[in-house]
C-alpha cells in the first residue's frame, strides 16, 4: 500500500465515472474508468491483491486521486480515452505510433470518380481500401493505376473551375472529363476495373481483361489490345506481394500479444478481401501477458478513432470483457463491428501469424528522449518538446514561432505562430517570448515535456518568470531549456550552448554530440518556420495591396482570384475567359479586371 496515499472509501461515490491518479508534483500517472469507482479504486489499495508488477508500481506512486462523475459507464471509457490522449499518464498503455495510415478512396458518388489517397475515412459514400503501413508503397501502386486506368486526378474543386486540359490528359493519363465529352459507361468501366483490383478479385479481373485482350486482337484493335495487355501487368505487378491466406474474401484485423525479456509486443495484421495487405508491430517496455487484457481494451478504444478505417471483424486473442468497446467502435464504422477470439482453424492461423509479428517486437533503446533526459537531468523523458523562437523585422511583424517534436519526431501539424500586434515597433524578444507563455497556457493541453527557447538566459528567464506566475494558478510544472551560440558565434560552428533554470553555468554538452546535434535541428526547425511564415505574411500583404489597388478590384474578388490562380503571376498571365468564369465576376466585370491586370503586366515590365 502506498505510504503517500490514504485511501479511504467514504471519500469516494459508487457511481460510473473517471480516476485520476496523481503522483507527488501533481501530475496524472494514470487514468482509469469504472461503472462503480469506489469499488474499482478499493481494489488497488486492498492488501494481496496480486497486482502486476505495473500496478504494484503505480499504487506505490499515488499521491492524490481524483474523481470526475459520468451519467454511464459508456460516457466513462469515452472521457477515459479522452483523457489518456490528452495527458499521456506514464502507466497507462499509450498508443505511441497513432498516426493515420494511408487508404485509397474511391469517390463512386461523383459523376466521374476519382481515385485518391487518404488517411481519413469520411463518411460520404465513398468507397476506401487499405490500410498501407507504407506511404511509399501506396504511392507507387496508385501512380502504377494511374498509368493504365486513366481516371481523373484532380480535386472537385480543381475539376469544376478547370477549362482546359491538364498535364495526365497530354500524357494518356486522364481522359479530361473535365472538359471533354468523355463516354460515362467508358468511365463507369474503368472505375468497376479499379475496384475489383483493390477489392481483391484480381484473378476475375484477369480473365476478364484476357477475354477483351483476345477479342481486340482478333479484331486486329491493336492499339486497344495493347492497353488491355498493359491492364493485366499492372493487376499483376499490384498484388504480386498479397498473400491469400483465407478464402472467404473479407475484412478483418488481427491482434496477436507476444511477450520478451524487454516487455510485450503487439502485432496488428490487416487481411483485406482474404488477402494479408500488411502489418504493424507496437512495444509497452515492462509490461507482460498478464496486463494482456487492459493492453488489447486500451489499444482498440485508441487504435480504431473516428476517421480511421475499421473492419467489420477484429479477432483478439482472448474475449474482450468490457463489451462497450464494440459498441463504441460500431457507432465509429457507422455499421456493426465484431471483436471475439478466432472462431475456425483459418482464423487461429491468422492469430498464429499476429503473434508472431508480436514476438518481433522490440523497445526502442536509447532513445533521443531518453539521453536528453540524462544529460540534462530531466525529471521524466521529454517524449513532446516545444521549441520556440522570436522574429521581427526592425520591430514590426512581432511574432513567436511554435514547433513540436513527439518522440523524435518532428509534427508538423501541430506547429503553431502566434501574433502580438500590441508589441509592434518594441523590438522586445523578452515581451514577445513572455506573451507567449501566457498564450500558452490558456491555449491548454497536450503540455510539454520541455520547452526549448531560441536564446540565451534572458529569454529563458522571461519565459519562467511567467509560467512561475501561472503555476499558481494552474499547478503546470514544465522544464525549460534554452539554447543559444557561444562565445565566437561564428555560424557553423558547433559551439551552441544549453542552459537551464537555476543553474549560471551552460550544461556540459559536447560539441558534435547527438544531443546537441538534436537540440539544433529543433531549433532551426522553430528559426525556419517563423521566418518562413512572416515572409509569406509580408509578401501576402504586398501582393494584396499591389491588387487591391487596380480599379474593379476590391478585397472580396481579390479573395476570388487568390483562389482560383494562387499567385498574381498567374492571374496576370490569365485569359479573360478564365476570370469572366469566375463566381459572381461576369462579362462587364471580368473583361474590366483583365484590363487592370494588363495594366500591371505593363507597369512590371516598364
């Protein structure tokens, strides 16, 4: 039982809802949810239990437990899985490698389908194939159908405003739909060709393209034959590496465990129409087969998100207990989902199979997060850093650019800029740095686990002397770092120094180490963007005045043109017919913004 915690049950309702255990500096270590919370947090504190080696540890660490109430037990593994992505609690499974796999889409309600890559599934009658592990593989699949299914490429939006041909109609690789008159029930055959390739009936498909391929060439149709021909290597060459490994041509994941000395391994395979497509190997260091049950319920609520492609059957290696989980991952697919343990001899080979890509699963060994935490004595890995640094130019376009790097790795969506008008003409990095923070906070969770700052003492200690004034208020507790150029700041040398809070004296980083290496690559990824963004914000402003200026023009048909040409040089070089094309431009109107355009062509070369 925990030294730090006195568990008392009086204290707490036996009523649905969620826990949040904390440990001694506040921060959540793990979160769980209950259809009856008193009697589920009795269990850890109870003597003899025969808890894992996991929970033993996190009992041992508890130093406050909070409780959040819920209407279900459903609305409870909701605002769990919620909250587990939200906080990232040490001792609960964490799925680390959630990113969105690439599907292929098959937009059938469209007059002229396309077919495009995705990595999220939306719900608007479109048909989707995969998942692909590999981005590159897809890629190449999809320019090799490309090649002799000649579908179109571009968007909608593309495909409604386009008046002439683009470059795959020049080279046999669409047949401009766009602004040909292009036979539907042609089309309509292509896009049912595509469909039987990636819905796994390749070998009809075959026969079916050998059938015509004969009867073109009895025809002495040669050019038609050939790309028949053309057809058949593509199907071929596109499903050479699926092995069929069920015959019942449906969709189904497979989840298998495999335990090591280092920890447990989760191996996800993906049979697609009786097909094995591909597979995925996920690691929890610590942890073994007897936390199999909360691994398989935590990785499926979080696995299988809205968005995510989800199959109608999921084959576990065991029952999964808590059946909310099919119900909230049905409401997800919009249609039924199974999850139960193999039912026939084919599907316990497929378990076979999971676990064995499980068992190849390793931890990652001395990873970035973990030598960072070392060499500059971190209290836990920093497995989310945020980098930050200050722009301006002469004191106007005050801005603060924001990067993140997750575990290594930069994510890029998750890059931020943040504006400080009231700041103009104060070239004061140390103000800007300090709105920042205060920015920061209010903007909430997923916190850092180290914010690095472009600069030296002065900026960090700008930037902790504000989070100071708000961890009063909101008990953050986030370790800081800066990094600045040493004492020759003479560019390309790797003289760069850290320093941290408290201490007067940069930490003891070698030059041309990994660490700092890492520490420079973040920093001239935060250096790189907001330069980069208050460039384009510049030339944005420049350009659009520039237009703005010209008679008939005014900022809401300048939005217009920014649209549909992206850049003054194309709209200067465009045909009237393409602006009277336009949403609500017209002939009068066109012809006069054409006029205006000439104009400034002019005044550019003179």
């Amino acid at each position: 039982m925990s030294e730090k915690f006195k568990f008392l049950v009086a204290d707490y309702p036996d009523t649905p809802g969620v826990y949040l255990m904390k440990n001694t500096r506040g921060r959540i270590i793990y979160v769980g949810k209950a259809k009856r919370l008193r009697r589920r947090l009795a269990s850890y504190f109870q003597k003899n239990t025969g808890h894992t080696a996991k929970t033993k540890a996190l009992v041992a660490n508890v130093a406050k437990v909070e409780v959040l109430l819920t209407g279900t037990e459903k609305e409870a593994l909701l605002l769990e899985n919620s909250l587990i992505k939200k906080h990232n609690p040490r001792y609960n499974v964490v799925l680390k490698d959630d990113k969105q796999y690439v599907l292929f889409k098959l937009d059938k309600k469209s007059k002229f389908p396309r077919l495009s890559m995705t990595r999220k599934v939306v719900r608007d009658g479109s048909v989707y194939f995969g998942p692909f592990t590999s981005a590159s593989a897809a890629r190449a699949t999809w320019k090799l159908l490309g090649k002799v299914f000649p579908l179109r490429k571009c968007s909608d939006h593309v495909f409604n405003n386009r008046v002439r041909p683009c470059l795959y109609h020049d080279i046999h690789q669409c047949s401009a739909p766009c602004v040909k008159e292009v036979d539907r029930e042609l089309y309509a055959d292509q896009v049912r060709r595509v469909e039987m390739l990636l819905s796994g009936k390749s070998s009809d498909l075959v026969a079916s393209l050998n059938k015509k391929m004969a009867v073109a060439s009895a025809a002495l149709e040669f050019e038609k034959a050939a790309q028949y021909r053309d057809q058949v290597r593509a199907v071929k060459k596109t499903v050479e590496g699926q092995v069929a490994v069920i015959h019942d041509n449906r969709d189904r994941d497979v989840i298998g465990l495999g335990e090591n000395e280092n920890g447990l391994g989760l191996g996800l395979v993906f049979i697609r129409q009786g097909r094995l497509l591909d597979e995925k190997q996920f690691f929890w260091p610590g942890l073994g087969l007897d936390d199999g049950p909360e691994v398989i319920e935590s990785f499926l609520l979080q696995y299988y998100r809205t968005g995510r492609f989800i199959p109608p059957t999921i084959i576990a290696p065991h029952e999964v207990a808590d059946s909310l989980l099919a119900e909230v991952l049905a409401e997800r697919r919009t249609d039924s989902v199974r999850i139960a343990p193999p039912q026939n001899t084919q599907e316990k080979q497929l378990l076979d199979i999971a676990r064995q890509v499980a068992r190849q699963a390793q931890a990652k060994k001395d990873t970035i997060s973990v030598r960072l935490m070392k060499v500059l004595r971190l209290p836990t890995e920093p497995l989310r850093i945020e980098c930050i640094d200050a722009s301006h130019l002469g004191g106007t376009g005050m801005r603060v650019g924001q990067v993140v790097f997750e575990e290594g790795r930069r994510n890029k969506e998750a890059s931020r800029v943040y504006a400080f008008p009231e700041l103009e003409g104060t070239s004061d990095d140390y103000a800007a740095l300090s709105a920042w923070a205060k920015r920061r906070v209010e903007s909430g969770p997923p916190w850092p686990d180290l914010v690095l700052i472009d600069g030296g003492r002065g900026q960090l200690s700008a930037v902790e002397n504000t989070l100071g004034e708000c961890v009063e208020e909101s008990e953050l507790c986030w370790e800081l770092a800066s990094i600045a150029k040493g004492p020759s700041r003479r560019a390309g040398e790797l003289e760069d120094q850290i320093f941290r809070p408290g201490r007067k004296n940069p930490m003891n980083l070698k030059g041309g180490s990994a660490e700092l290496l890492f520490l420079q690559k973040v920093r001239d990824a935060a250096h790189n963007f907001v330069l980069g963004k208050q460039r384009r914000a510049r030339k944005k402003a420049v350009l659009s005045s520039e237009l703005t200026a010209l008679p008939g023009i005014g900022p809401k048909t300048a939005r217009i043109l920014w649209d549909r040409f992206g850049s003054l040089d194309e709209m200067i070089e465009s045909d009237v017919s393409d602006i009277r094309a336009l949403p609500g431009i017209g002939k009068k109107k066109g012809e006069q913004i054409h006029a205006a355009l000439l104009t400034l062509k002019k005044a550019r070369k003179a």
